[in-house]
C-alpha cells in the first residue's frame, strides 16, 4: 500500500518547526559571556567603607636634625708653673662657685725669694736716701745717684714677678661648674702639662647641630627649637644663638648652637638630641590619611563619598608627616574622603558609608 504525502500535512509540520525555538528559555545572546553578567550584577551591588571628613587643620613647616650637646664651659684644670700639690679642694662631681681655690702649691721657694728681695730693696731705699743728701751738696755725682734709683725699680719688678708666681700656686675656679674626675693626688709633682680635673658648665648647656644648605636663609638666631633625647618623655626647648656664617663644602650643612636650659640637671654633655625648628605654620591646612591616596602613573586620585556614590577625584599632594598627606588641589572642606574599601572603589560606584572616622562637631555628611 503507498503513502502519499499530503502538501497539508507538510504545512503544518514546518509551522510547528519554526514554533519550536520560541517555545525554549532565552538563551544568552552571542558573543556574551557568564562572567561579564556577573560583573554586571556586581556594579549594582554597594560596598561597606569608612569615611573621613577634610576639615583645616594647622600644619607646622618644620626641620628636623640630629645635635649633640656640649657643655657651655669647659677647662682643663691645669697648673701654670712646676710644683709640689699641698692641697686639694677637689671633690669629684661637686658644683664648685666661680672663684673657689681647687688646688694650691707649694709656696715656700717664692715666699722666700720674696723676702731675699724686699731686703735688698730696702737696702738701696736707705742707700738712696744717704745719697740724696749728698747729691745736694755735690757729693756725689748723679749717674751715681740715678744708678741707685735703677736698682731699687729693679728690685720693684723683681717683687712684681715673685708676687704673679706666688699667685699661679693657687690654681682657682674661672666659673661656677661641676668638677670633673680629679688625676692626681696631694702631694704630687706637676707641671703646666699635668691635667689635674676637669671643670663644666652644665647650666645652660650648648646644643650642635646642622641643617642642610638649603635652610640657610630659613633659621635665623633667636629661633626657638624643640629637642627630645633619650629617656625623657617630654621635649626640651631651646634659642638659637649662633649661626655659622658658611657652609661647611665637605658635608654642605650648615652648623648652628643653641642654649639648652638645664635648671634642673636632667641633660648632660655629649647627649644626643633630635632637633625640630619651626619655619612656619598653616593654620587651615587640608590634610587627609595618606592611604586614601591612590598612586598612579601619572596622577593621584581619592575617592570621595557623594550622596551614595564614589567620585574619583585627581588631587595634587604637599608636604607628609607620619600618617596624613597634605592636598594642595582637588578637594574642598567638607568633603568626605574613603580610608578603607578604596581597592573597591570606581567612579560612580555605589558605596555605603559604616562610620566616619574622625567626624567633628557639628558636621554633616555630603
């Protein structure tokens, strides 16, 4: 039996045919990807960030540099002329007054030459008294006479010396300081080379320091510095009193003294000391944290928070301290800057603040 294939029945087959596809779920058009749709639910999707508030804030232009400290006096104690110690006023790390007698020397050869002296003088001032009267009458001549009067100046001078040497025994204090470890004992033999102790000025004390060759024209005596050294909590201040007039070509720094007040004997000779000098100070400086920079090639950016979104905005920075960067352009106080999250950050992203970090008093979000 045959089967013949109706033109109706081929009608409806291909109507069906072409029905087929439309009845399926939509595929994904060509071309795209499951990762590209993903990305796309992501960018409607806000993320979590903290915010910081740009207010002024006094920024202080500082240099820093290292010193050390020296006493504001300091002497060898030392005698002038050779002798034999019969006394010591020493006690080593006593504060001694300007004037005080540390040490004193055997006296007894220059008293005794003084004696010997003021006899022969005597002597001549009889002989010229005898010799006066015969001058007057022509007793004698005056060369005579005036030799006698040589004489007794001679001895003058000699007594005049004797007196200097009888005064470089006493070796006595040039200021008021702190005595230093004493070499010798009483009763030694010493010399104009013999260090017999050391003798410091403690108070004030002189604070060395340099700054670089471009600061020249920056510090100026009479500039307050601040100082902070090992073992205290606090900063010291102090004056700048004395400015090197060059630059040192070695190092090119330039080298600079201040007074270091030390009522109190916290600070000591050869401390090492971090120095500060303020130049000047910003009273409305625009600083921010510095990881809300975003380095770049050519620019730096920050994301800032708008009404839900992040606004990517290209800033120019200045001066760094510790943790902040200073924004010369590019934001305005007010602004609310992102410090975390920043990694998530996109131009027109959605954001979702959770705290702002440094929020002032009576300040309000944008």
């Amino acid at each position: 039996m045959r089967i013949f294939t109706t033109p109706f029945f081929i009608t409806i087959t291909a109507i069906s045919l072409l029905a087929y596809p439309s009845c399926k779920k939509q595929e994904t058009p060509a071309g795209a990807t499951p990762g590209m749709a993903g990305a796309a639910q992501k960018a409607k999707m806000a993320f979590v960030a903290d915010g910081f508030i740009v207010t002024p804030q006094q920024v202080n232009n500082t240099i820093v540099a290292q010193g050390r400290l020296a006493a504001n006096e300091l002497v060898n104690i030392q005698p002038e002329i050779n002798g034999k110690i019969t006394r010591l006023n020493i006690t080593e790390g006593v504060a001694v007054a300007k004037g005080a007698l540390l040490v004193k020397l055997d006296d007894a050869d220059i008293l005794a030459q003084m004696q010997k002296v003021t006899a022969q003088r005597q002597m001549q001032v009889t002989t010229e008294q005898r010799q006066k009267k015969l001058l007057d009458i022509n007793g004698i001549s005056r060369q005579e006479y005036d030799l006698t009067l040589t004489q007794i100046k001679s001895y003058d001078a000699d007594l005049e010396i004797l007196k200097v040497q009888l005064e470089k025994t006493e070796i006595k204090a040039p200021f008021s300081g702190i005595i230093g470890l004493r070499n010798v004992s009483e009763g030694a033999v010493v010399s104009p080379a013999t260090v017999i102790t050391t003798l410091q000025q403690v108070n004030p004390l002189k604070l060395e320091f340099s700054v670089p060759e471009k600061y020249f024209a920056s510090i100026k005596k009479g500039q307050t510095i601040r100082c902070t050294f090992a073992g205290l909590t606090d900063t010291v201040s102090g004056i700048i009193y004395v400015i090197n007039p060059g630059i040192d070509a070695a190092t090119g720094t330039l080298l600079a003294k201040a007074k270091i007040n030390n009522v109190q004997n916290r600070l000591s000779p050869g401390q090492f000391a971090n120095v500060e000098i303020l130049l000047n100070a910003q009273p409305r400086a625009m600083l921010i944290p510095s990881q809300c920079v975003i380095p770049g090639t050519r620019f730096k950016q920050v994301a800032v928070y708008k009404a839900g979104e992040v606004q990517m905005k290209q800033v120019t920075t200045g001066e760094r301290t510790e943790a902040d960067v200073e924004i010369l352009t590019g934001l305005e106080f007010g602004d609310t800057v992102l410090v975390t999250g920043i990694m998530q950050a996109r131009d027109k992203g959605k954001v979702q603040l959770k705290q702002i970090v440094n929020k002032p008093s009576g300040s309000t979000t944008k």
